[in-house]
C-alpha cells in the first residue's frame, strides 16, 4: 500500500514538471514572437542591417526619368524612338524622355533652359558646338566611372579627341561620318561617262562636272555637274579635305592657330572651291534650294555630301541611281570627319547621373551602333565595330570607311560664326567681285580673331 502512494506521488510530480515546462515554453515563443514582431529583440546591428534591406529594395524599384534632346531629323529621331523602348526593357527603373527642336532653334533653347536647371538631362549635339557649351556652363565632364580616358583611346577613332577640352571629355558620339562624293551613276551614263570610274582627282571633278552639266537656252542651269553650296557640307570641305589635300594643314596642333595661310595651300585650295562655280560653272548656290534637294531630284549629277545623307536617301528616293566614291584627291588624300556627340548637362545629380552614364553606355554600345548605321548611314564611332567587314566592304559604305584614315576634325570654338565667316568670303568674290586674295585674308583674320577671343578668356579661368 506504501509502495502505490510513493507511486501515485511520483507520477503527480512527473506531469506537474511537465506542465510547467509546457507554459514556459509556450510563455517563451509568445515573447519572441511579440519582440520580433516590435524589433525590440533584435542587437542594434540586425536593426540597421533590415533597414538597410528596406532602403535596397525601396531603391531598386525607383524610377528615375532622363530628359533627352536632339534636332528634328527624321531618320535619328524614329531610331531614338525604337532604342529607347529597347534600353527600358533592359533597364526598367529608368524612364527616357526624348524631346526634339528644329536645328536652328536648338541653340537658343539649350542657352534659354539649361543655365536654370531646366531642359536636357542628356543631350545630342554637334562636336563643332563643345567649346561654346563648355565655356558657357552648359555641361560636365563624362563620368571616369562609365567613360574613362583609357578606354574612350583604345575603343574609339583618335578624332574624337576633338570633344576633349580642359583635360576632360564632355561627349561622346555614337556615329561619325565623313565626306564623300555621291554621284548619278544614270546621269553619268547619260554624258558617255563610265559610271565604274568616277573622277579621283581635282582636274578629273572639274572635267567630269563640265560634261555633266546641263543649260536651257537661256543659260539657267537644268542640271548642275557638282552640287555647290559653301554653307552645306562645302566649308568642311576647305577645311578639312581641300586645304591638307593641296599640302596644308588647318589649325596647329595646340588648336590655337589658323595654318590656311601659311603656306600657298590655302588660298590654292579657296580658289579651286570658288572657282568650280564662278569660272567652269558647274553649280550654283541654292539650286532647288540647295545641294541635297537638287541630287535627290535628279538635277544635280555629283554632289560632296557626307554619310549621314544615306538613311534619308533610301527613304526619300530608293530607287535612284547613285553611287558614292572617296573625295578626288590632289597632293595628298584627305576627308572631313565630324559627329553628333551625346554629353551629360551640369545639373544632374545622383540616381540621375547613374541613369543618364547607363543610357551614354547604351548609345555607344555595338548594337546601337549597327543599328545606327543601317538606319541612319553614319559610321560607327568604335573601331572594332566600323572596320567590320561587312562594311569595309559595302558599296555605299565602304567608300567613307576607306577614308577614315585620312579624316581631318577641325577645331571649332564657334561652329555658327566660323561658318558664316566662310560663306561671306565666298560670297564677297562670286557676288562682289572682291579679289580671292583680299576676300581669304579676311577670312583668316576674323577666323583668327575668333580663336584669339576664345583662349583669352580660356586662360584667364
């Protein structure tokens, strides 16, 4: 009887331990769940280490909208349409925003909108127009981050150095294009001229041109032999082709110095220019308003004119008979190269930086760039991607690629005056009869004096 109270005591023990077990495990978990539940339990460093969670996955899913400018031109902005479809799906959290204006009012609206913090966050424009933007404010320097020194040497063509200034790159371009003669090959043809060989030197253009060209009876141009527009493609022309073609050189190499008249290649190469108008009157200026117009409809035989006019050719008028050759030579070869380069404005900050960096990367990337080319005809900015064979090799492209070794970038520090320049030099020997020597002193006088203006207040800062 002893034996079943010790028994039966032992037993009550046993479920009295296990009962109070049992309430504090269970007065345990409710204690964890409600400091978990608060933060209360956890150390001061899995505190910040969830918030810093928080903050990653807030941020991973912000969207970060970019402002995006280029002129109104057909051909890139239907492009820049399709690409920025592509790049958001790549890069969901940013948004771009693409805004056009018509070439001549886009200058005034970049010095308008940009000094107040308002307008492009990146913006497309013309390499000749850097130093200006640069000196105004306009831009800043391209992250070392996205675009460093060694790699934009190593993976673009060396004239884009053009778009360094300070020290520092401040654009960047997808394309460049060069100059070219585009010629009828039906018009050719026509004047009992083997459209296979196109002329290669200056004397060949002259006489090539005078056989292509045709009057009415009252001596008004039907069709011109060579297109002849000074402030079209012409002006880069001089520059960059005619002057080193004839055995000068445009601008010494600290960009301080105009070089046309220090040898007699300048004014050689002044008076071939004027001379293809005003004595063999092959071309007139602003025939059926002007060069590209005329050619497209079949009433200029030959025109210089660079590769970006492909994309437009072969949406406006597929079906015309034209080919392309290099630039007829003299002493030397040469051609002009220039681009529309993509830089980032002063004011943009932070998650707007990195975005703006990651659409620049996109634009020079070598799908981009092979897009850019089948659409628009300019040539890619990258060496690995332009020297392809496939366009080495092309008919209309091969031609401009061909020339890229001899491609000159003049150094503009006012694109629009040093334009306008030209064109009045030109017109004061074919409209007022001025001597070529006084008319291509003057030009150079006032060219100068442009450059002279510029680096005064260049090293003044």
């Amino acid at each position: 009887m002893k034996r079943r109270r010790n028994s039966q005591s032992i037993d009550r023990m046993r479920a009295a331990l296990l009962l109070s077990g049992l309430l504090i495990a269970l007065s345990g978990c409710s204690g964890g769940a409600a400091q978990h539940a608060s933060g209360k339990g956890d150390t001061p460093k899995d505190q910040e280490a969830a918030k810093s969670s928080a903050d990653a996955a807030q941020s991973k899913d912000e969207k970060v909208t970019i402002e995006y400018w280029q002129y109104q031109y057909p051909a890139k902005v239907d492009l820049i349409h399709a690409l920025i479809e592509d790049f958001q799906k790549k890069h969901p959290n940013i948004i771009v925003k693409q805004t056009n204006f018509p070439y001549d009012q886009y200058n005034e609206k970049v010095a308008a909108l940009v000094p107040a913090g308002k307008g492009p966050d990146v913006i497309n424009l013309y390499y000749g127009w850097l130093p200006k933007y640069v000196s105004s404010g306009y831009l800043q320097p391209l992250p070392d981050s996205a675009f460093s020194e060694a790699a934009i040497k190593q993976e673009f063509f060396p004239f884009v150095d053009t778009a360094k200034l300070n020290g520092k790159y401040y654009a960047i371009p997808t394309a460049v294009r060069t100059l070219a003669l585009f010629y009828n090959k039906e018009l050719f043809a026509k004047a009992g001229l083997d459209p296979a060989k196109p002329p290669a030197t200056w004397d060949e253009l002259v006489d090539y041109a005078k056989k292509l060209t045709q009057k009415d009876k009252n001596g008004q141009y039907v069709i011109e032999g060579l297109a002849w527009q000074p402030n079209a493609q012409l002006h880069h022309w001089y520059r960059d082709a005619l002057v080193y073609q004839a055995g000068g050189k445009d601008i010494s190499d600290d960009r301080r110095k105009i070089l046309w008249n220090q040898s007699p290649a300048g004014l050689e190469a002044f008076k071939y220019l004027i001379d293809l108008s005003l004595v063999h009157k092959v071309g007139t200026n602003n025939f059926y308003n002007d060069d590209i117009t005329a050619f497209k409809g079949g009433h200029a035989a030959m025109n210089i004119d660079g590769s970006f006019q492909l994309g437009g050719l072969k949406k406006d008028v597929p079906d015309l008979p034209y080919a392309i050759a290099p630039l007829p030579a003299y002493k030397e070869k040469a051609t002009q190269v220039s681009f529309w380069a993509n830089a980032i404005t002063k004011n943009v900050q932070g998650k707007k930086l990195e975005a703006a960096a990651e659409w620049l990367k996109y634009l020079t990337s070598k799908e981009v760039q092979e897009q850019w080319v089948e659409k628009v005809g300019e040539l890619p900015a990258k060496k690995e991607v332009a020297l392809q064979e496939k366009y080495a090799k092309d008919e209309k492209l091969g031609p401009f690629i061909q020339q890229l070794g001899v491609a000159h970038a003049h150094f503009f520090v006012d694109e629009k005056l040093e334009r306008d320049y030209f064109t009045e030099a030109v017109d004061q020997v074919v409209l007022n009869k001025v001597p070529y020597e006084k008319a291509f002193e003057e030009l150079v006088s006032k060219t100068q004096k442009l450059y002279d203006d510029y680096w005064a207040k260049q090293d003044k800062k």
